[in-house]
C-alpha cells in the first residue's frame, strides 16, 4: 500500500491555539481544486481563503507563502511508496503503474498537469517532480528486480519502459481530453509484450 503524509507546515507547529483540523483540510481541499482546474499560478493565499472560507490570517499562521502552501498540500496528497503486494510481476507493475497514474489525475488535474509540461511555473515544476519521483522510481526498481529474476526481457530499459508507461497518460490526455478507466490495462497489454522475455530461439 501508499501511506499518504499528513498536512503539515514544514517549519513545524507554533506555540497558541491548537490547530483545527476543520481548517487544515479545507485549506488542503482549497489548494487541489484550484491546482486541479486552474493550475499552481492560481493558487494564491487569497484564492485558497476564499475558496476555503479559511481567514487569510489563519492561513499566513500556518504558511510562510504560496510556495509552502503547495509544497505542503503536494507533499501530503502524494502518497508514501511501500512494499508492493506479493502477486505476479504483471500485477505488481499494474499497481505502481495506477498509484501513480492517479496521482497525476487526482492531484495535478489539467491545470497542473499543462503546467508542468509547459514548464509554467518552474518552481513548482520542480516541486511536482521532486514528490512524483518515489513513485516512478517504485515502478523503475519493479521492472528491474524483475529482469533480474528473468520475469522480463534481460536486455530491457527499465527507465525507458517506465517513461512509456508514465507518459501514457499525458499521451491519451492530450489527444482526448481524459483518460479512461479501462485504458491502463489497454497501455500495459501493449507493453507488456515488449517487455517480457523472448521466446526460445529470438533472444
């Protein structure tokens, strides 16, 4: 499973009033649904206090600045990579492949998503990058471990094969406007014949 973090400030908890759980979530919903529809440049500590109906004050309390506020929401919406489940390498792959799938569908949306491919904010771009990344790496270390056992072709590019799967759904994404819930399967059938091992004779 994925262990999601909690929504923490990073310079940690100030002396006062115990923080309301009520505001942080609404604040965290706020973020995302301003990330998802409209991208990272819309989230502003206006937006999100008047999205959140959280007061600008308690959210300056709990955030130096925008910058924090979304390393602090992407950080805690990506989850944690754990062990994989104990099943056939197909299916492990399968699994990495939808936790990270559905965190750049559910967390970037199209808003962030166009931002990170158009580079519109760098900073962020380098924030989503840096929290996608366990994730990705899972799905590298998967297909590595596999090749090793002979599970898949000993002459495959793990890292190409997961930028493959990766960019699959930006792929379909731009060219539809949304991605299926059947098409991961569709993706992975299509490369999983380049991926597993050749047959006797053709090696």
């Amino acid at each position: 499973m994925f262990r999601a973090k909690g929504f923490m400030n990073s310079s940690g908890p100030r002396p006062g009033r115990p923080r309301d759980p009520d505001s942080d979530r609404r604040i965290h919903d706020a973020v995302l649904v301003l990330l998802r529809e409209r991208g990272p440049l819309a989230v502003t500590v206006e937006s999100v206090a008047s999205t959140s109906g959280v007061a600008k004050t308690t959210i300056y309390r709990r955030f130096a600045d925008r910058q924090a506020l979304l390393e602090a929401t992407l950080r805690a919406a990506v989850a944690v990579p754990e062990d994989p489940p104990d099943v056939p390498p197909r299916e492990k792959l399968r699994w990495a492949m939808d936790l990270t799938w559905r965190q750049m569908g559910d967390v970037l949306g199209r808003g962030g998503l166009a931002a990170v491919v158009g580079d519109l904010d760098p900073d962020f771009t380098a924030l989503f990058r840096s929290v996608l990344t366990p994730s990705a790496e899972v799905l590298v270390r998967l297909v590595r471990e596999d090749v090793v056992a002979g599970e898949l072709r000993a002459d495959l590019d793990a890292d190409a094969a997961v930028s493959l799967l990766v960019g699959a759904y930006l792929g379909e994404l731009l060219r539809r406007g949304e991605v299926a819930p059947t098409f991961a399967e569709r993706c992975l059938d299509l490369v999983w014949r380049a991926m597993s091992p050749l047959p006797p004779g053709r090696a």
